[in-house]
C-alpha cells in the first residue's frame, strides 16, 4: 500500500473526524478497506492511532480543568473491560459481520450528532447516594458565561454498565466511540456536554490501549501502516481541531455528516454483499 | 486559567502534562523514523510486519535492540509506537500514585489499581 496515499488518508479523517466530533476512527477503518486492507488490520491499525489522538486532545483539556478525573477513572474500569471483550470478539469475527456493524454504529452515531440537542445544560435532579459516595460532581470555569459552573453526576449505577457497552463498540471497531460515551454522559448521568465531551477523551485512550493489547497480540498490528497512519490523523486533528474549525461553520459540518451517512451506508451494503 | 487554587500538587497538571510529553516524544520518534528510512533508502515504505505479541514483548524487543546499538530507522518508528503504548498506562499509574499518595483517597486508589491491574495483566499476557 502507498505509504504517502496513507498518510493522506489519515490527514483527511483526523481532520474531518476532528471537525465533524466523530473521531477519526470512523472514517478511517472505511477508507483503509476502500483502500484493500482486510477490515480487520484496519481495525487493529485505527485503534492505535486512537490512542494518539485522544490522549493529544486529552492533555489539553486536563490542564484546563475541565476533565473530571474522577469520573474518568470511575467509568472506565467499565470501558476497558468492554473493549477487551469487544477487541476479543473482533479477532475471531467474520469480516462481513463486522462491516455490519460498523455501518450500523456509524449510521445511529451519525443520527444523534445529526438531531443533537442545541438546548441549554441544567443542572441535573440531586445526586442518588451511590453518585455521592462516588465523589461525583466538580465545578469548571465557563469561558464564554464568564463563571464557574457546578455540577454533579446522576445515575453512575446505570452509567458504569452502559460505559461498558461503549466501550465494546470502541474494542470491536477500533474506533474512540465517543460519540456513544458523550450520549451517556449527557443523557444518563446529566454532565454538561464540556465536561462529558473531555471526559470521554480522557477514558479513550486506555479503553484504546485495551483493545491494542488484543489485536497486537493476534499479530494483526503492521506497524509499517500503522506508523504513517498515527502521524497522518494526529497531524489533521490538530489541523482541523485549531485551524479548520474557524473556517467552517453549520453549513459545512453537515456536508461532512453526509459523507459520514455515506460511509455508513457503504460499509452495511459491503457486510450484505458479504464483505 | 485554572479554576482552583494552585495545590502542592496537582493531579490534572500531572496528567496533562504525562499525556502531551508521551504523545509529542511518541510522533517525533516516528516522524524522524520515517523521514530517515526515506532519506537513506528513497522510500516511506517500512517491511515491518510484526509477530503476534504482547505489549510487554514487543517493548522487550525494542529495549534489546537498543542495547545492542542497532538504531535504525525501524526501530525509531518502533519505538515511537511503543512509547505511545505506554502512555495511557503511565497515566493510569500517576492517577494510582496521585490518589495514594497525594489525596489519600482509599476509593479512588483501589479504582486506579484495579485498571493498572488490569491493563497491565493485559500488556503481558501471552499471545
């Protein structure tokens, strides 16, 4: 495979995946089978490249003390576990049923990015008393309101269990899936989207780190691919994280949520034709 | 800006600064890793596959080239990719030290062990 074609690929999904909040991983593992390469080893090259990405992103938003650390902590003994066991199913897995399910959870992920809720966040109905004792609240600044605001988690007993299910999407595909985990982070446990959006990076990267273990193991991880991949997608998420994000505006962010219902269409019309 | 007063130490600085150290050193190992292989050989194109092995082996096979002084530009990029392996796991275990030692908070620390533990156990484990 062409290392600088790669290396363009990967650009074009950090960027947009960056752009559009869906993560690179979403785009990529399409590209990489459009491309030739056996869903598999494109699942095993993307999870890795996951962990660059979000940990980059991560170390940015944990100095701003927006990240809760403790609820990152908490939920993901729940993600790791799931990716284990999503990354473990991945190995053994038909390349057709999984083509199936990624066009699936890229097309329901795609759907909730697509009707998100542009209401003002509330604080959420006072904490049940295992929240409590889970230390779950902070309080962060709000740059644009120019205050603090003070939250509290809800729910964590049906957070942690549903974290688990994120991130056995996340081991199974090789993607970040926070699109899954902001959802539960907002829906669920009722955390405000700037807390649930640096919170979820934060969990990613050793959710990601568990699924690598997998596939690395399973010796489906070229590091030949994998090398160009991981600078590619960091280098168009910082690009389209910093630079592009000024450029853009409601207009052009759909038109990459349509090439995003595009992919997801392709990939489930491949796992019908069998792969 | 932070929120809240500078304490002796502070776990989100710590964290941060873990996460961006680990990512920043990991990309330019690969980038300059890259950039030699095609210098010397005229090509960005890396045989490198890799046998099925754990975390812990393939970091074992990194450490023994090096000591035997074969810096090539494989295992630039090798090590680039191992180094950012290594970084969410380093993370965990300076949130596990923070909790223990710095907060003193007994939930939290066994919270963080129990995922060092388990990331660990999986680092390792045989293929």
């Amino acid at each position: 495979m062409s290392v600088p074609l790669l290396f363009a690929v990967s650009i074009l999904a950090g960027s947009v995946g960056a752009m559009s909040g869906m993560g690179g991983g979403v785009i990529l593992v399409p590209a990489l089978t459009l491309l030739g390469l056996d869903i598999r080893r494109a699942i095993a090259i993307s999870i890795v490249s996951v962990i660059a990405t979000s940990s980059g992103a991560a170390s940015a938003y944990v100095r701003d003390h927006i990240t809760n650390l403790k609820i990152g902590m908490f939920l993901e003994m729940f993600t790791m576990l799931g990716a284990l066991l999503g990354a473990s199913i991945a190995v053994v897995s038909e390349p057709r049923i999984l083509f199936l399910v990624f066009g699936a959870v890229l097309l329901v992920s795609w759907a909730t990015l697509w009707l998100q809720r542009k209401e003002e966040w509330h604080p959420a109905a006072p904490p049940d008393s295992f929240s409590r004792w889970l230390e779950l609240d902070g309080v962060y600044r709000d740059r644009r309101l120019g205050c603090d605001v003070r939250y509290h988690a809800v729910r964590a007993w049906l957070g942690g269990p549903l974290m688990f299910g994120a991130g056995l999407v996340a081991g199974l595909l090789g993607i970040g899936a926070g699109a899954l985990k902001v959802l539960i982070h907002d829906l669920v446990m009722g955390l405000p989207p700037k807390v649930s959006t640096t919170t979820s990076n934060l969990i990613i990267g050793v959710t990601a780190l568990a699924g690598t273990s997998v596939y690395l193991r399973a010796g489906l991880v070229d590091p030949g691919l994998a090398a160009p991949v991981i600078l590619g997608i960091t280098v168009g998420a910082f690009v389209g994280t910093r630079v592009l994000v000024r450029l853009t505006n409601r207009t052009v962010r759909r038109v990459f949520l349509g090439v995003l219902a595009v992919l997801g269409v392709e990939m489930l019309l491949r796992g019908i034709r069998g792969g | 800006m932070t929120v809240r007063p500078a304490k002796h130490i502070d776990a989100a600085s710590i964290i941060g600064l873990t996460l961006l150290v680990g990512v920043v050193s990991s990309l330019a190992l690969i980038a300059i890793g890259l950039a030699w292989h095609w210098a010397r050989w005229g090509t960005l194109e890396l045989d490198y596959t890799l046998p099925a092995t754990s975390v812990g082996g393939f970091v074992l096979a990194d450490v023994r080239q090096l000591e035997l002084g074969e810096v090539r530009p494989r295992l630039l990029v090798s090590l680039g990719i191992v180094v950012l392996l290594l970084t969410p796991w380093v993370r965990v275990l300076a949130s596990m030290l923070y909790f223990a030692i710095v907060e003193r908070n007994a939930k939290y620390t066994c919270f963080t062990a129990f995922v060092l533990a388990l990331l660990t156990w999986s680092l390792l484990g045989s293929p």
